[in-house]
C-alpha cells in the first residue's frame, strides 16, 4: 500500500526499518533529550509482524548521544548534505502518507458511525435501567413479573438442607409427571395473571425484626404475640413420635398422654399441616430457630407420606382439603429457605391440585367431582403459595378457578357468594370468596370487593359467636384491605381471639373448639387456625400496600 504521493518512490515499512536500523534517519542535535528515554516494553512475539515492530521499538527506543561538553545544543550541521537531504526526503514522504493515511481512515470511520445512526432514526430510543442496589425495590419489581419455574431436583430420600443459589437455572420446559387422577397435564407455562401490588414479597414480613415491626404498625400487641408463643409451644408439646400431628390422636403425644380433650375426626396429613403451617408463619423453619427440629420432623413426615403422583390427601376427612394444607406448607417452607430438596414435593403436589381440578374450574372432596367454595378457596392459596414460590402453576387453573367463582357469585356488587352454585349466600364462603378474587387480580377499588367489605363489617367477630373459620379469612380480607375497615375489624378479632385461649391445664395455650367444624376439626384445628389469624400481622404482607420492612 502507497504511503503517500511523491516525485519519486516512497519507502515501505520495511525499508523505513531497515533505514531505521541502519541509522539513516539522523536526529538534529536539536531535538535530542538532555536525559536518555525510558526503554519502551517489547511486543509479544506473535508473528513476522510483531517482530519487524519489536525490531523497530528497540532501535527508536535506543538513546541518542548525550552532547559533548565543547558541543553546544545548537550547534552546526557537519555531515555530508546531499546524504542528509535524501534521508529527510525519505522521513518526509513516510510521514506524510502516515498523516494521509489516519486521515482517510477517520473520515471513514465518522461516515460509517453517521450512517448507522441514521438507520435507527425512526426507531424507538433505547433505554438502560440500572438497579439502585435497594434489595426492596427490586425484589418488588421483580416480584411483580410472571413467576418463572425451578428445574425441579432429584427427589431425596431425607431431608437434605440444598439451598438454591440466585442464579439457578431455570427451566419451564420441564417433564411433566402424569397424575394418578387424570392424564398428562397440560403445559405448567408460567401464569400471565396480573398481580396486585406487594404480592411478589408477600412472605418478607417473617423474619424476628420484621414480626416486631408489623406487629407494632399493623394493630398487634404484646399480648396478642404472647398468645402466638404459647400456642406455638402446645403445638410443639403435640407432635407424634413420628412427626406428624393428628386431628383425633394429638393427646397421644407423650408429652400430653391424653391430658388434654377436644379431638376431632380422622386426619393425619390435614393435621400435619395445619400445625406446621402456625411456626412457618412466625418464621420459623426446618434451618432456623428454636422449634427448627419440630419443623424438620414435620415436614420429612409429609415428604414421606406423598405419593409418586404428588398425592398428600392422606387418611381421614376432608381429602383434599388435607392436600391444599399439605401443598400450601411445603410450599412456603420451600419459599422460607430454598431447601432443594422441597422443591420436587411441592411441584409434585402443585400438578395434582391442578390435574384434580373439575372441568367448570372447582374442586371438592375428591379429584374431579364438581366443586364448592370452600375447597376451591384452600386450593387456589395453594396455587398461589406455588406462585409466590416461583414453581409452576398453569394460568388455566387459576383461570378456572376465577370462572367457578363467577358461577358462586350472587351480587355483582357487594361481591357475596354461595357454598354450591345456585344455593344461598353466607358471610363464611364470602369471606373465602373474596380473598380468592384478591388473590386472583382484583383491584382495591373493585366495587365488587369494596361492597363485601361493608358487608364482612356487619359481622363482626365476636365471642357470642365463635366461627374461626369464617374469622381465618375474613381477617385476611380485611387486612390486604388495609385502612379503617381493617382497624375495626382487628380491634374485635385480636382481643376476642385473646380472650378465648385457655390459659390452664396442659391445654393452656390452645382454643377449645367451638361454633362450626367444632367436631370434626377439634383443638388442633380450632388451635392453627386461631394462630394463623393472629399471625396476620407478618404472615403475609399485605397485598395493595407498599410496606417496608427491614
């Protein structure tokens, strides 16, 4: 390539080497340095090339004479000129197509950058989001997203604390097991429900700061979470040998030896979770904090006893009542700690709740059979809690869940239900009904759920008229609501609730079982559920507030 125009022949790099090598082109007395230059670093030998440049950058970088004393540093040229005046000629024509050379390519290189600016003229400007490092603030963001799934582990045999790091892969084309109930599921693709605010975070109030806090904030008192940690330890007191907790045989423990009345019907996995689900709740898991060994006990019970299907009815009553339990606290333990190992046991049960479910969208007693309210209330927090837990729920479940709903649906404003469609509406099953459509998307201002607040507000809790079940969801209600509504129906629930624990005998610490499902349930059931509503403080966060907590 010619470095540049001229009267005769330019030289080429390598004979402008080999002139530089040879000396040729001499340096004026002039411009010499007082002080020999530093050597300069020599290339990695990686071909010709940058052994030709190695040569060069060790001879420009060989110091030129120091001046003499009786030479001064403007003296006279004393070489022969016609051989100084060609090596000058020379150094001016490599020079100059050096200079022509850079020029050429900047302008080349400005051309090219305006051209392809001018390709995106009419597109649409692009924008960089850079995280602030606030672990709330993009925990929330992030949360707010479709949940994605975990690549389920293999399943283990013990309980195995795995914790799943942050950068995990993740995997929505994952096998999906084939249920006993049914065929292949369809696609467990991840659900495109909009989620109101705070959903995403709805477990980051459990930790022992974050309890003080809300408690605090959220209508609490000292009282009420000295009444959370005694009936905490009588569930504790109650746990079988092998771990489990039963409706009917919780007085077998051997700490209890059939001291304390108040059993209800047959139930061992129902029974299970509902007395796990209390500690979870206050934050305490299988990893951490003072009842972790009734936790782990607990739960390695429930891995136990599932089936290969995903199966966790178990034996006794309410079958799958006891499998919406069962799934909604492997799911949160799951949630709590990223132990590995809970990950496949909640996926599992997850895909049978969704494979269970009736073709007009609810669930009932067994797989398949048309559904009421109340069963369809314990799946969809289920599903749910697999949700917030990022595992895999199809939107066709929860959307057929929000269709059963429309059938037991009776006022379009206030939002009440019935238990069946087309039988009467009850305050129970619109509690229930209205936390399901809360969870499913409805907004704060739907005038069907500001309608069925008013309405929860007219029953009151009170203690002439126990029914902890409808108490369970109507504080929940009220509390995703948030404001005055809440405040009032909290004064009653929380101080009712107090008053009702016993506080003697080695039932102290528990609730006696009264109003519905008094029998069936009895003081485990009636106990879970009367801590799980006095948890409602920190137990999940509340859905259309943005609540920090530390």
């Amino acid at each position: 390539m010619s470095t540049g125009s001229s009267s005769f022949d330019s030289p080429s790099l390598d004979a402008t080497v080999e002139s530089l090598a040879a000396g040729e082109l001499w340096t004026p007395p002039s411009r010499r340095s007082r002080r020999p230059p530093k050597p300069l670093a020599a290339a990695p030998p990686v071909g010709p090339r940058s052994e030709t440049l190695r040569t060069q950058a060790s001879v420009v970088a060989e110091p030129s004479p120091a001046p003499t004393a009786d030479e001064p540093l403007n003296a006279p040229i004393v070489a022969d000129l016609p051989s100084a005046l060609l090596s000058w000629r020379r150094r001016y024509d490599y020079l100059l197509g050096s200079l022509s050379s850079t020029v050429i390519h900047m302008l080349a290189v400005i051309l090219l950058g305006l051209w392809l600016m001018s390709l995106d003229d009419d597109g649409p400007p692009v924008t960089l989001v850079v995280s602030t490092g606030s672990a709330d603030d993009d925990t929330m963001l992030a949360d707010l997203q479709a949940p994605l799934a975990i690549e389920p582990p293999e399943p283990a045999g013990d309980m195995q604390v795995e914790h799943l790091q942050e950068d995990d892969p993740f995997s929505p084309q994952d096998p999906v097991p084939t249920l006993a109930v049914g065929g292949p599921a369809d696609s467990l693709a991840a659900p495109e429900i909009e989620l109101p605010i705070g959903a995403g975070s709805i477990f980051a109030g459990r930790s022992q700061r974050s309890r003080a806090e809300l408690v605090a904030s959220g209508g609490g008192s000292s009282i009420s979470e000295a009444a959370v940690a005694a009936g905490l330890r009588w569930l504790a007191d109650h746990q079988l040998d092998d771990g489990s907790w039963r409706l009917d045989k919780f007085h077998d423990a051997q700490l209890c030896r059939g001291r304390c009345d108040g059993h209800g019907g047959p139930c061992d996995t129902g029974g299970t979770a509902l007395a796990l689900l209390p500690f979870l709740a206050a934050g305490q898991t299988h990893t951490s904090g003072p009842y972790a060994t009734v936790v782990a006990s607990g739960l390695l019970w429930l891995k136990q006893h599932q089936a290969e299907s995903g199966d966790l009815r178990g034996v006794g009553i309410g079958q799958m009542y006891a499998h919406a339990l069962a799934t909604i606290a492997l799911c949160e333990a799951f949630a709590l700690t990223k132990d590995k190992s809970l990950a496949d046991p909640a996926q599992r049960a997850l895909d049978y709740i969704a494979n269970a479910q009736h073709q007009q969208g609810g669930w009932r007693y067994q797989p398949r059979q048309p559904g009421d309210t109340s069963v369809v209330g314990w799946q969809v927090m289920a599903l749910r809690s697999g949700q917030l837990a990022y595992l895999r729920v199809a939107d066709r479940v929860l959307a057929g869940a929000g269709r059963f709903l429309d059938r037991t649906q009776v006022y379009p404003a206030p939002a009440l239900y019935t238990y069946t469609p087309g039988g009467p509406a009850t305050r129970t099953m619109t509690a229930e009904g209205l936390l399901c459509r809360q969870y499913l998307g409805w907004p704060r201002n739907n005038p069907g759920l500001t309608g069925g607040v008013e309405y929860l507000l007219e029953n009151l809790p009170r203690r002439d008229s126990p029914d902890i079940y409808y108490w369970y969801y109507g504080t929940q209600v009220l509390h995703h609501f948030g404001g005055e509504p809440w405040e009032l129906w909290n004064s009653h629930m929380r101080d009712t609730l107090v008053e009702m624990q016993s506080g003697s005998g080695h039932e102290a610490g528990s609730w006696d079982p009264v109003g519905p499902f008094a029998d069936s349930g009895g003081r485990l059931y009636m106990t879970s559920l009367a801590l799980l509503t006095l948890e409602v403080y920190y137990r999940h966060m509340p859905l259309y507030q943005k609540q920090a907590v530390k």
